[in-house]
C-alpha cells in the first residue's frame, strides 16, 4: 500500500527537481491570492486531521509512516503558504520544492514528481486550462515513474480515473470513488502490502489513495 512502488533511491534519480536555485530567485511576481490560499489551507487542514486513520491503515498493510509522511507535508505546505506565487506553473513548483523538503519516503518522492511535471506542463501550454491539464501531466509523470497502475492498490487507483474529470469537482469526484475501490483489492503490486495474504488486506483501503482524494475534495469545496 501507499507510494512505494520501487526503491527510493531509483524515484529520486527520476525527480528533476531545481533544488540548488534559491527561493527568491526562482519564483517572482504576484503572491497566491487570498481565495486559493484559503483552499490549499484548508486541504491542508483537512489532510491532517486523517493523519491518525492513514496511520492505522498502514500499519496494518503498509510501513507505518505514511500518516505521519502526509503531515507533515501539510505542516510544511500550510508554513510556506505565504511565499506562494500566483502563477499556476510557478505555483506547482513551489509546491513540489516544498515537498521534496519535507516528506520522506517515495511518496514524497513522487508526489514532489507530480507537481514538477504538472508546473511544467502548465508552462509549455501557456497556461491553458491548467487545473485538468496539469492534473493529468502530474498523474502520467507518478505512473511513469513509480510504475502503479489501476489496481496496484496505491495511489494512482485515486489519481489515474480522476484524470477523466473535466473540472476540479470532476476530479474529486472520480479520485474518491477511485480511493474507495481500494478497500475491495486482495492483492496489491506495489509496497509492502504486496507480499500480505489477500484476508489481510480485506476491508483496508489504500492510505495514499485516501489522501490525496482528501485533498482534491477539500479543493473542490
């Protein structure tokens, strides 16, 4: 269960991630409006107070660590709030330096990932449509690299069927519907809980999956 698809050296390999420029440098311009702030704080928020339910499901079919790994990845969010710029690529990397930062694991690792190839993508289409065009860049790029599919139980059973959404309500939508699925899979293909027996796993739904539908579904509101 959660990210761990491979080794976390391998992820980290992958993750072209500008680390060595400085903040200041990298992202000027206007600030993150007051709206969206509001937002990301409030998905934030809402990511933290799951934390004790992500734990105890991957205790039980994963390595532990990934209720404490998503909060503070929220912590660390919700304090660089204020340094956010209001360009949607810039943003995105801002987002992912912030996380590459803070959360451990191939978690953090891949969603570092998805957020660099999302700012990316958003760049080279000029900005067009950047919810569900990025969303989709950020999804094939943790595919890609981490090697889940549907089904694997991770992550991506949230992610990849939310890539049909036409809108940020779509996407939730489809993550969440896509995060419960998990808790019907016996078998997963990726992370510790691919070498649990199929009754172990009954009834647990994927950590990482339910996280990042939280997410989406806080922004939506």
């Amino acid at each position: 269960m959660t990210a761990a698809y491979t080794t976390e050296s391998k992820l980290q390999a992958c993750c072209l991630i500008p680390l060595d420029l400085p903040e200041e440098e990298k992202f000027e311009g206007e600030k993150l409006g007051a709206d969206l702030k509001a937002k990301i704080n409030a998905a934030m928020t809402a990511l933290a107070a799951i934390e004790p339910d992500l734990t105890a499901w991957d205790q039980k079919a994963g390595d532990g660590d990934c209720g404490t790994t998503f909060a503070k990845g929220a912590a660390a969010i919700q304090a660089d709030l204020d340094s956010y710029p209001a360009d949607p690529a810039q943003l995105c990397l801002a987002v992912s330096r912030t996380i590459s930062h803070s959360m451990g694991g191939s978690s953090g690792v891949l969603l570092a990932m998805f957020f660099n190839a999302a700012g990316a993508d958003i760049k080279g289409n000029g900005g067009a449509d950047p919810v569900t065009t990025g969303f989709r860049a950020g999804v094939k790029s943790v595919m890609h690299y981490g090697g889940a599919t549907v089904g694997s139980c991770t992550m991506v059973d949230a992610l990849a069927p939310a890539m049909e959404g036409a809108d940020i309500a779509g996407i939730a939508s489809l993550a969440r519907k896509g995060a419960e699925s998990t808790k019907d899979l016996r078998t997963a293909t990726h992370g510790r809980s691919q070498y649990l027996a199929g009754t172990d796993l009954a009834g647990i739904p994927d950590p990482g999956a339910i996280a990042v539908a939280t997410i989406l579904e806080a922004l939506a509101k």
